[in-house]
C-alpha cells in the first residue's frame, strides 16, 4: 500500500452492488482469495466473501474508522519516536 496519487484502491478488494441490487439493497464485498479465511481460495482471484446492506456498510466505515484512527495515533507516535531517537549507549 502507497500514498501515492497512483493508489490502487481496490487491487485487493472492492465492493459492487449485488445483481439484483434493486430488489435486495446488498452490496458485495469482493477479496483477493489470499485475504480471505476460505480454504483453497484461489490466491489472485477476487472471491466474493460477504453480503453487506446500508447498514452494514456504515457500520464497516464506522469499525474501519475506530481502528484507522487508532493506527494514525500509532504511526504519528512512531514518527515522534524516530524524531527524538535518542543515540545509544
Ligand atoms: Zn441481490
């Protein structure tokens, strides 16, 4: 994963709505076989791994937030760390 402006988002997992979205309302998370906990899942292929309504996704956004901060908090405290690295003894 980049920062870059170049980011490719989606290159291990994505979200469509379902086929019959209309009907349904779900929406599809896809994940690159190797991320998901399934046996034998084709390394490269994205599998469609879980059935997500509305609800779910705010919910997901809500959880990915919680821990983005967390890892945000993490990363600035590692780069203060870095700053005042302090010369062995
Ligand atoms: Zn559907």
């Amino acid at each position: 994963m980049t920062k870059d402006k170049e980011w490719d988002h989606k290159e291990n997992l994505y979200i469509e709505p379902c086929a019959c979205n209309y009907n349904c309302g779900q929406y599809i998370l896809f994940m690159k076989g190797d991320r998901t906990h399934f046996r034998n899942a084709p390394e490269n292929e994205f599998i469609s791994t879980a059935s997500l309504s509305v609800g779910d996704m705010f919910d997901l956004h809500e959880n990915l937030s919680e821990k983005l901060d967390i890892e945000c908090q993490r990363m600035d405290l590692e780069e203060l760390l870095d700053k005042n690295d302090l010369p062995a003894e």
